[in-house]
C-alpha cells in the first residue's frame, strides 16, 4: 500500500493550523495544488494538536499550536523504515497556508480549509450482494508492462508516460512481451460540475495519451481507488464507480490498478466489505463492454487470493508495497511460496512491481528478483527509468528465456525441492516435458548447492528419453551426467536451469 509521504503527512500537518474559534478541533482539508487533496480530523487541547486517525495504517500527527503558529511532526510507515514528517502553518478564521518538508527533503506546501464531516469522512454507500463476477477472458498468461509508482511515485507527468511508451518500444521490450504502460498515482485532480473525474495540470487529456501508447502497438492502465481518495489524496471512485469505469472506457484504456487506499476510512477489512467494494468495480466495468484488465491493489487483506477471481479481478496484491532493496524482496518474494496453488489463467497473485534497474540492490539480487517472480507466474512489470537503462538492466529485464518462465502456458506452481538454512531449490513443472530448476542462494556468502537429476521426476533414461539442461542466465548448456548437479551460488544469487526429457534420436 502506499502511503504517500507527500500528503499524508502535509494533510495532517496541514490541520493544526489555528482559527478565529481558537480550537483547530474538527474536520479539514489539505490541498495540494496539483497534488491532491487529504482529509483529516483534529483534535485540540490547549496548545496541543493532534490528528486522529480514521481507519487503516497512516499518519498520526501531533504537536502545538502557540501564539498563531503551528508546528506538527508525524511518521510515516513505509517499506525499509519510518519517516519523520515537519510541518507549519499560519493562518486566520478557516482557511490558513502550511508549508511542510518530507524527510526526503520534497516540498509539500498548500491550503488548509475546515469543512463538514460528510464532505471530509462521506457516509457508507450500500455494496452489491456477492456473486461470482463472470471471467473476462483477459491475460491467460500474467500480465507485463511498465508502471510509474516505483520509480517516480507521483512525481511525473504526460510527457513522462509517453517518453516511457517510446523507450519501451526503442528498447524492444515489446517484442518480449511487455505491453502495459500503466499511469498510476498522480494523474487525477476533482471532479467536473457534471461529476466526471478529470486529470490534473500535469496532465490534461488523459484520452490523447491513451491514443498515443495504443499508436505504439502497447496498452495503457489507469490508477484509481474504491476510497474517495487514492492513497496520495487525487481522487478516488467512492460513489462514482459507473461513472469513472465509463470514463475509462471512453478515453481508451486497457487496465484498472484499484487502490484500497481511503477505502480503510468507509468500509471494515473484512472478506465482505474487501469483496464487495472491488466487485462493485468490476461490474461497472463489465458493463462498459471494453475488455479492461482488473488489478485488485487491496495488500493481501481478508485472503484476496481465495476470492479475487470472484470478484472480477485478474490479478490482485498479495502484499503490502515493495522497496528496492534486498531485505523487502526476499521477504515478499520467499513469502508467496505459500499461497501458489491459487492462481491461475486469467487470475494472478500479485507480489508487487519489478525493482530492477532501480539501483538498491545489486546484479545479483536483481537477478534473484526476476527469477523469483518468473518461478511464481507473477504479473512481470517493470518499475525503472526505461529511458536510461543500462545493459545490464536490459539484459535482466529482457531475457527471453526467463520470462518463458513465467509465461509458461503450463499453469502449475513451483514447489520445494531442498531446502537447508539459506539454500533453497524450487522446481516449477512446464509444458514440453520440461521443469524449472532454481537454486537460491538467500545467504551473505557463496554457497553449494545441488539437487538429484531423478528429483526432477522426467523419467530420465525411461522410454527412450534422456534428460537436457541450459542455464538460462549464462545461456549455456549444462552437462548432465552423474546422479546429481551442483553449482557455486553467488551470495544473494541464483541459477537456474530449464531441464528437458528428450527422446534419443538415432541416425
């Protein structure tokens, strides 16, 4: 889930400001010119101010309010480590001006205005009766592309988009198979006199960009959220789910990443409340009549995996966001072996977005990444600057063989072959008499690791058939001879191998 430092903490920093009542107690809105808006509720007891928190993880912020000044701190939960929030403010009667600074030293600066509860915290809208959301017949194998959270967050714009739907093609990244450019937090602004949800300065004609990326061979996603707001305060669907679906439709676009985001402030973490509210979506979207990918974005809550298909999604997130670095990846990634007899066609676990070629970790480890993703039959979209990427990156991110992996039309999840402290060999059945073989290394330090050619289960040297093996990071053959194979595994590493039982051919 994202929370954006941005604006959670500016939106409740943002609120302490004083007022002509001289009490900040009760409800506000932080708004960030092309920014997005928050909504929050104060508390204040003599000089002390503090924000009170209305459903879901997110920022608690306190502080004073003296002599016309505001000061609050917060921190902000987020994927590697909290972070620590300051923001003031000035300001008289009911709209006042805050000035804020993330700890990742971004400006976060706009208006303050009180406002009624009903607009700040809307009243709970009636969800559909459950039911079994028909199959839309879209991404039999997982889904692949490029979105621009990991990398830019909400700072990017339309010209952003459509370099990234350039460099895609200019990279032949199309021509492996990746072909969503998916617009995620930070396109959105109000809603218009009429009701219809608008993009924001930054960008202006959100349909004239779905033509340019679909003039690229590609599709194109758009972001959203069950909530009022998405997580970073542009506007959510709550109460407009028809309405924005069609607007979708209208403008062309191919993929909805729904974002539970505010939806924690409407409705309880529960099977019902989770289901109903993505089915919600989905009908409106079935009944647009334009085949749109769903991607459920609600971190794992209420088992998603045991219900997602019913509610119309194709693929839905497993977990909470994923940072570019190594302890985050291993711990999600590893963490799916748990729950890999839930997909299938048409309906994936989501363990979050590629960090490759975003610099936190190394070759290695983003090479455990990708092969961990590809083991799993994970949505494969890239995160990264496309526009600068280096060899290396390219050479992770488009290896033809690796993402034959995961996009195997043979649908079975990988298993435990050995596992022994930080080794461990997962093996993946695929089309062709054929199996994945993958050794991770989760360790600080080299290591051996080995497995028995009959654990694969091929029928080695029956029927007439002998059993084939390629590395496909090196793109080398493998001798198999003996009963076993074992290879030097770099610390954080990983090789795999693509193992065949072929039959003898005789001349």
């Amino acid at each position: 889930m994202k929370v954006s430092i941005k604006l959670s903490a500016a939106l409740l920093v943002v609120s302490a400001l004083g007022y002509a009542q001289n009490t900040l107690t009760g409800y506000w809105k932080f708004n960030v010119p092309n920014g997005g808006v928050r909504y929050l509720e104060l508390k204040q007891d003599g000089e002390t101010v503090t924000s009170i928190p209305h459903g879901g993880p997110g920022v608690t912020l306190t502080g004073t309010l003296h002599a016309g000044k505001l000061h609050l701190e917060g921190t902000v939960p987020r994927p590697g480590g909290n972070r620590t929030v300051l923001f003031d403010g000035t300001g008289s009667g009911d709209k006042f001006t805050v000035n804020g600074t993330t700890s990742n030293g971004e400006q976060a600066d706009g208006t303050l205005e009180r406002v009624s509860r009903d607009e700040a915290f809307p009243a709970r809208l009636p969800l559909p009766d459950l039911r079994d959301v028909p199959d839309n017949g879209l991404v039999r194998t997982p889904p692949m592309g490029w979105n621009s959270w990991n990398k830019f967050h909400d700072h990017f714009d339309d010209a952003t988009v459509r370099t990234m739907a350039d460099a895609l093609v200019a990279s032949g990244m199309n021509k492996v198979g990746y072909t969503y450019i998916i617009v995620d937090e930070g396109w959105s602004s109000y809603r218009d006199v009429h009701g219809k949800i608008t993009g924001n300065a930054r960008f202006p004609d959100m349909k004239a960009l779905a033509d340019y990326v679909h003039s690229k061979g590609l599709k194109i996603g758009i972001y959203s959220s069950p909530g009022p707001q998405v997580c970073g305060g542009y506007q959510g669907s709550y109460g407009h789910e028809e309405e924005d679906a069609q607007t979708f439709a209208d403008w062309g676009y191919d993929y909805l990443k729904y974002d539970w985001c505010s939806a924690f402030g409407i409705y309880q973490p529960t099977r019902a409340d989770l289901q109903g509210a993505y089915q919600k979506m989905a009908e409106a979207l079935e009944k647009t009549g334009r085949p749109m990918v769903f991607s459920a974005c609600e971190y794992g809550l209420g088992d998603v995996w045991t219900w997602g298909a019913k509610a119309g999604a194709n693929l839905w997130r497993t977990t909470f966001d994923i940072a570019d670095n190594w302890e985050s990846m291993d711990r999600i990634g590893f963490a799916q072996l748990d729950i890999t007899q839930f997909p299938q066609p048409g309906h994936w676990n989501d363990p979050d977005m590629l960090e490759v070629g975003n610099g936190g970790m190394t070759a290695e480890e983003y090479r455990t990444h990708m092969t961990l993703w590809a083991l799993l039959r994970a949505p494969l979209i890239a995160g990264n600057d496309l526009r600068s990427m280096s060899d290396e990156t390219k050479s992770i991110l488009m290896n033809p063989d690796v993402i034959a992996i995961d996009q195997d039309p043979y649908a079975k999840p990988p298993r435990i072959l050995s596992a022994e402290g930080k080794s461990e060999v997962l093996v993946r059945p695929l089309a062709g008499d054929s199996v994945a073989v993958a050794l991770f290394n989760r360790g600080p330090e080299p290591a051996e690791i080995g497995f028995r050619w009959d654990s694969l289960q091929l029928g080695a040297n029956l029927g007439g058939k002998s059993l084939q093996a390629r590395d496909l990071w090196t793109h080398a053959d493998v001798p198999v001879s003996g009963d076993s194979f074992t290879a030097t595994v770099p610390k954080r590493g990983v090789v795999l191998l693509r193992v065949t039982a072929s039959s003898f051919r005789f001349r």
